[in-house]
C-alpha cells in the first residue's frame, strides 16, 4: 500500500512538471542563462570572484561576474539539504537576506521575480530570482535599471520601466556581497526548517 501511493505521488508530480515549463537562472561559465516560460535571455560575462558557505543545512554558491559591458553582478546559489527547505516565500526570504526595508516587486511570471529592494540608508538594489522548487533559490543583484529593463522587456514588451534609477552600482561596493546569510537568520527565524514527512517520500 505505501508503495503504492510514493508511485501514485511520483507520477501526480511527473504529470505537474511536464505540465509547466519552469523558470530557470543558471551560470553556465561565461554565460548567464534565463529562461522563462520558454523565453531566453543570455547574458556574457567572467567570474572574477567565487565564494561558499555553509551552514550544516544550506549550502550557497556566490560568483561575482562581470559583464560583457564593463558592469558587475552578484550570482547566488543556494540549495538546502535533503530532508530541509525554505521556509518562507521568496519575497520573504529575500527581504530577510537582505535586511531590506522593504521591496517593490517590479514583475512576476512564471516563479521568475524582479524586485527593488529598499535598503537601509535610501539605498536601492535590483535583484532577479527564479525559485522553482522550495529546495532552491537563485538569485542576481546589482544591474542597473536600464538593464533591468531590457530583461525584463525581453519577457514581456509591454512591462513599464522600473520606477527607482538610482540604483546600487556594484563596482563602487568596497564589498559587492550585500546578501547577508547568518546562522541566526537560516537556522532561528528559521529561513529554512525540516521537510514536512509527506514531502520526503
């Protein structure tokens, strides 16, 4: 009986994900790729930085990249452990990572986000992210406005500017990872906590 029902759950879940095309931010060295319900936007570029952290049931990967334009980006990467996920939704998350003020999310499609994130001091960053499953979340910070446009544009011809221009310009950070993942943050607020059974099977 209960192998029954893992396959009937297996093949429900098959059926959901060959249903929907998911959006996906990957780093494929050099390039950046960005698919959305079967719309593609690829960007050039070089990492010029990498780090890693853990934290016992979260694991990021940061990449520090620049452009082909001369401009830098802040590429992360975080997956949970196995039996873990996010706890939050990804608006949340990503205010809490941040320390955000608040946030203006710009556009929405498809589990594809472009938000405005109000730091403290007046300070605003633009930061895309794509978290198809609750395991994972990927995120890229620090492009201007104009090019936040263009991408978002390239999703949808109709979306209106972002309304913030003064924007957070990576190259004048004496530190460009403006994301701050704690312990306290990951393991008390909790941003990530322990699967629910069901979705371990």
């Amino acid at each position: 009986m209960k192998n029954i029902y893992k396959i009937t759950v297996s093949f429900i879940t098959l059926l959901l994900v060959g249903c929907s095309t998911p959006s996906l931010l990957t780093h494929n060295n050099p390039n950046l790729l960005l698919n959305v319900n079967n719309k593609h936007i690829q960007l050039q570029g070089s990492v010029i930085k990498t780090d890693t952290d853990h934290f016992g049931i979260l694991y990021l990967d940061q990449k520090l990249i620049k452009l082909s334009d001369g401009s830098l980006v802040m590429y992360e990467y975080g997956q949970t452990e196995m039996a873990y996920e996010f706890a939050t939704t990804t608006t949340q998350t990503i205010e809490v990572v941040f320390d955000a003020i608040k946030s203006v999310k710009v556009y929405e499609e498809s589990l594809f986000f472009a938000y405005q994130l109000h730091l403290p001091k007046g300070r605003v960053l633009n930061l895309i992210a794509t978290q198809t499953e609750s395991q994972e979340l990927t995120m890229l910070y620090g492009m201007s406005s104009k090019q936040l446009d263009e991408m978002i544009q390239k999703l949808n011809p109709h979306a209106k500017p972002v309304p913030y221009r003064n924007v957070i310009n990576l190259a004048n950070e004496k530190n460009p990872l403006l994301s701050r993942w704690t312990t306290t943050k990951v393991n008390l607020i909790p941003l990530v906590d322990i699967l629910p059974p069901i979705e371990r099977l």
